[in-house]
C-alpha cells in the first residue's frame, strides 16, 4: 500500500490511465467526491483475476481508476496510560488522519488512501480502455 504495489503480484500498479482501485458492491458511494479505501491497488494483468477471486467483491467490483491517491492516515489502535499502565482506549471504524494530535499514541494495522482524482468504470469498459492504450 505504501509503493502503490498490485496486491497480487507486487510490481508496480500504475497503469497508463492511473490506478486501479476495487472495491466491494457495497463498500463506497462512488458519487462521492473523495473515497477512503484501506485497499492496495492492483496492477493491469491481475485486474480480472482479483475480482474473480475475492469473494468480498462477489464478483461486481466498484472500480475506481484514480490518477491520485495520497495517503491519508491509519486504521488501528488508540492506546492511552492509567494507574496500571498502557491500555487500549480505543479502536475507532474510521480512520485517524495524518496529522491528527493522537496519532503519537495510535497503533496502526493499515494504511488508508485517499482517492482524489478518480473516476468509476465498469471492468470490461477498464480493460478496454487499457488495451488501447498500450
């Protein structure tokens, strides 16, 4: 997630349209203007297969093809100190933002991008578009 790696295959995962994001039917409202995802791209080759093969995309990916896609924060864990000691104080659902004044005391488990400049785009129309293109 943080080279922008396929999750497949780990080799790079720009694609000369952008890239590639997928997630789940239900994950995202794609007619919102930016998109948080906790999903390492994929790269071109392996596109169909992860939609394939995923059962949370049951097969009908949303799929994003972004031109940016910054880091934004960190899902994970806030921990705090009382009288015994370090303890869990939180596990918050959404993301705590780089930059965020409890960032310092926070445990990550994964990082989060923001989707900037992206468009949605049906799989088949994506894969011809990238044919095209190459």
């Amino acid at each position: 997630m943080q080279t922008l790696t396929c999750q497949v295959c780990t080799g790079p995962a720009r694609t000369p349209l952008g890239f590639i994001f997928l997630a789940g039917p239900r994950d995202h409202d794609p007619s919102r203007p930016r998109i948080l995802t906790n999903q390492p791209p994929v790269c071109h080759r392996h596109t169909r297969a992860a939609a394939r093969l995923c059962p949370h995309l049951e097969d009908d990916p949303t799929v994003f093809l972004a031109r940016s896609a910054p880091l934004h924060g960190v899902h994970g864990t806030l921990y705090g100190r009382d009288e015994g000691g370090v303890k869990v104080i939180a596990q918050p659902d959404a993301p705590l933002p780089y930059g965020h004044p409890n960032i310092g005391t926070f445990l990550a488990s994964q990082l989060v991008r923001r989707l900037q400049s992206f468009r949605v785009v049906g799989l088949d129309e994506l894969l011809n578009d990238l044919a095209t293109a190459s």
